[in-house]
C-alpha cells in the first residue's frame, strides 16, 4: 500500500467516529428504564390501568394529548371517551396528574432516558389539580 | 424501467422487513442479527476499498489547480485553490468536504439563438449540500438513541432543529430538508432528458433507498408513534453488546432500520464510497509542488546503470594494452 501511514490515521479515524457509540458503551450495562407507578391514586386502583392501553400510552400520548389540547382550547369539548367507553376530562392536570402526580420518577425519567423536553412545562404546573404558572 | 426495477428493490426491502416482523414475528431476527451484520460489513467493506485504492499507484502529480501558483515574490498565490504544502491540501480538502467547491463550479451549456452559451448551474450544488447536511444532523441527533445520558451538545442540536415548534412530537426542519433535497436529486435525474440518459439503477437506487429510510423515520415519528422508549433500550442493549429484544416497538421501526441496514451493506459495494474516496482522490490531496520537490513515480523500477568508472575497471587492461587514455591510472 502507498501512503500507508496516512491511510491507516485515515482509516483509525473512520473506525473510531462510525463505531463510536460501541467504543463508548461497551462493557457498560445498559441501565433499564424505570418508572415509578407508585402514587397514592394509582395505589387506590382496583384495575392498575391507563386510560388507554400501557403500549398505546407509551407510543401515543403525545399525539393525545396535542390532540385534546386543541380540543378543549379550539374546540371547547372536554370530555375524552377512551377506546373502553370510559369517559375522562381532557386535561393534564385533572387527568394524568390526578394519577401520574410523580412527575418527576414517571414522565420525567422517561423523557431524561429518550432526549425529549416538552415545552409544555413552560406553562403547565405538572402537578396534580393545580392550574397554569402565573 | 431502471427507475420502476430501484423504486421495486426498495418496496420489496421494506415488505421483506413487514412480513419478517408483523407476519413472523422475526424481531431477534431484525432487531439484533441484521442490524449488527450490516455494522460489520460497513466498517470492513469500507476499510477493505480503502486499501484496495490504497494499493493502487499514483505515477503522475495530477492535483487539479484553478488559481496562481506559487511564483516570484510579488505574484499573489492562491493558497487554497492551489496549494504547495500539506497545510494549504488539508484547508482546501475541508472546505471541498463541507462546502463542495468543485461541485459549486458546475456550469451548464445551453444553446440559445444559435450561440453556444456557458452559464453557472449551482441548484445541484445547493441540492446535496442541504441533503447531505441535513441527513449529517439527522445522524447526530440519532446520537440520542446510543448514548445515555445524552450530551448537552446533541440535546442544544435538537432544540435548534425544532425551534419552530410546530406539531407534537415537534417537527424537525431537517426532517423537511432532507425530504425536499432527495425529492429533488431525484426528479433531476428523471425530468432532464440528457442526466436522465446517463443514469443507472446505482444512481436511482440509493436516492430512492435514502428517500425510504426517511419516508419510516417520519412516518415513525409523527403518524404511526414508535414506542422511543422501547427503542433506546433495545439500541442501548445493540451498543453495549448486551442484546435485548422488545415486542413493544412497531412494525414502522423494524423497516426502518432494515432499510438503514440495506444502506450499510451497500454502502461499501457503490458509489455511496465517494464519502472515502474523496479523501483519495489525487486530484484533490496533492500539492501542486511539482516545481519545487521531485514526484517519484513508484512504478519505476530500478534502472541498471554502469558507471564510466565501472566501465574502466572492468577494461583498464585491455585499454591500456590498446593505449586508450584512461582517467585512473
Ligand atoms: C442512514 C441513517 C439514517 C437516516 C438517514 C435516518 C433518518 C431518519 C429520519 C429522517 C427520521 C425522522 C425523525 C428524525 O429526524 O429524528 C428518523 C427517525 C427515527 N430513526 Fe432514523 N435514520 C437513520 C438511522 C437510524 C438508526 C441506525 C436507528 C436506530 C437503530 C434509527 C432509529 C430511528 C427512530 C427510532 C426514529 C423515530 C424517532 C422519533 O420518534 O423521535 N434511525 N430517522
């Protein structure tokens, strides 16, 4: 091989930058999400479910609940019938907050573990029957 | 036809991805097997084209120059377009990675009222230049998926990328990008007769393949919802050699991944190889010293050569018997 030397800097370098999230791993053990559902309301539950599905949960809420905010502001609806028949109030902290009231051990860990940061919290207390910031 | 066989290849790639995972249920299959095999075959295919071109010889110094040369003193050399040391190769070979100079001087010819004229044509050069930098950010906010905790450099990518805030899950602007660059890569190769003529399925295939991979991620992304959660464990659990599999992430992200892995097995084997190959290019990473060092062409085998001095040593008698003057006595 010709120019040997600086082929194989090259190719170190191509190495290192497209395996790089191995380098950086490897040897680790991959820290399992955790979530906590230990909260006074969900321990009341009879049935320990979600107003959906758990999978349909972890995969839809945001779509939800972009979905019920411009129901209830645009709209004005407020109820939301769930695929069961059950009828909850669009909200989030009349709803979700009522049983998730652990923000911090449940959607915050999750959303630490994925990389997202909804925006939602610059206005919306995240706690459990209180209104917007002032 | 070469356009409908690529548009196929891809179809038939997604199906196969479809049936292995909803119809077979094949996730170890598709969430672990495939995706570590096309890792490995992307890494070493790419190194093993690298030394092929690197065995190959460069007899000429042909570096490709558009500027003044190194002169006398008071002539102005253009140090980046044409270069006489490493310094001046490697500042003209980044600027040529993340700009595309030479792509930028594209020109076109067209024949109006019968004279021959040139003009500039950069809509290629802006084309790939938002295709390839969108898809650069798109893989680094990927990052997200492979390293935990996420590094706030990655975190402040995403928030730029999606300050406009539109949508939930927020719309990312390279998402956009990347679809409108393809889509117009691609329609420049079907709608202009003479580029039209001149391509292949290993041209339509990648930009269609590309448009695939990006056409799952979205659709992952803001229609079907991928359980991302799900999927950070199991890529997680893919980069700490620990493999886990999941039942809980859609069908959506199993194709989009086997697409990917499509795209790294063939990577190596097309012309996608101009992401190392620019680097070995000669035209571009030699130095236009040819006034000032010696190229040695490392074909040239060794001359035999015999010396005048030889020649006498070897003669000295018989010179002299013959009364030849001789230089040794
Ligand atoms: C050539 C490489 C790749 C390209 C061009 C690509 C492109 C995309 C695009 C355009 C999206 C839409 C959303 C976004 O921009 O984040 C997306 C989403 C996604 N991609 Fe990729 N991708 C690639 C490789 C991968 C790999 C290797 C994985 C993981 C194994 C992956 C997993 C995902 C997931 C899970 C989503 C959904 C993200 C979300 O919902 O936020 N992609 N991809």
């Amino acid at each position: 091989m010709y120019n040997s030397r600086k082929i194989i800097i090259g190719l170190v370098i191509f190495v290192l930058v497209a395996a790089f999230p191995f380098f950086i791993n490897v040897g680790k053990t991959a820290q399992p999400l955790q979530l906590s559902l230990n909260t006074p309301t969900i321990n009341q539950l009879e049935k320990k479910e979600c107003i959906e599905s758990a999978d349909y949960m972890r995969a839809n809420h945001m779509r939800m609940l972009n979905e019920w905010r411009d129901q209830v502001v645009r709209e004005g609806n407020t109820v939301y019938t769930s695929s069961s028949g059950q009828k909850y109030e669009m909200s989030l902290e009349n709803n979700c907050f009522q049983c998730h009231s652990n923000k911090s051990n449940f959607c915050d860990s999750c959303h630490t573990y994925s990389q997202v940061d909804p925006y939602c919290w610059d206005c919306h207390n995240g706690t459990k029957g209180a209104g917007l910031k002032q | 036809m070469k356009v409908w066989f690529s548009l196929l290849a891809v179809i038939i790639l997604a199906l196969t991805a479809w049936v292995g995972v909803e119809i077979l249920h094949l996730n170890t299959l598709f969430g672990i097997i495939i995706p570590y095999t096309a890792i490995a075959v992307f890494i070493g295919g790419f190194i093993i084209r690298v030394v092929r071109w690197g065995k190959s010889p460069v007899p000429f110094c042909i570096t490709t120059t558009c500027g003044q040369q190194q002169s006398l003193p008071w002539i102005k050399q253009n140090k980046i377009e044409n270069p006489t040391n490493t310094w001046g190769v490697i500042w003209r070979m980044v600027l040529e990675v993340t700009l595309f100079r030479s792509l930028f001087r594209n020109t076109k010819t067209e024949k109006i009222e019968d004279k021959l004229v040139f003009g500039s044509a950069q809509w290629l050069w802006f084309g790939s230049l938002v295709f390839h930098w969108s898809m650069l950010i798109i893989l680094l906010r990927h990052l997200r998926f492979f390293l935990n905790p996420v590094p706030g450099l990655i975190i402040g990518l995403e928030s730029l990328d999606s300050f406009l805030q539109i949508g939930v899950p927020l719309l990312y602007i390279t998402d956009v990008l990347l679809v409108a660059a393809l889509t117009y890569l691609f329609l420049r190769r079907v709608m202009i007769p003479n580029i039209k003529y001149i391509s292949q399925i290993a041209d339509y295939f990648p930009v269609l393949l590309l448009l695939g991979i990006a056409a799952s991620g979205i659709l992952g992304r803001y229609v079907y919802g991928v359980d991302v959660a799900a999927v950070k464990e199991l890529t997680m659990s893919l980069v700490s050699f620990k493999p886990t599999t999941s039942t809980t992430i859609g069908t959506i992200f199993y194709i989009h991944i086997f697409l990917v892995s499509s795209l790294a097995v063939y990577f190596p084997c097309s012309k996608l190889m101009h992401a190392g190959g620019i680097f070995l290019s000669p035209t571009r990473n030699l130095a236009n010293n040819s006034r000032i060092e010696r190229y040695i062409n490392p074909w040239n085998y060794e001359v035999e050569k015999h010396h005048y001095s030889e020649y006498e040593d070897e003669f000295r008698d018989k010179m002299r018997k013959v009364g030849l003057p001789l230089e040794k006595e």
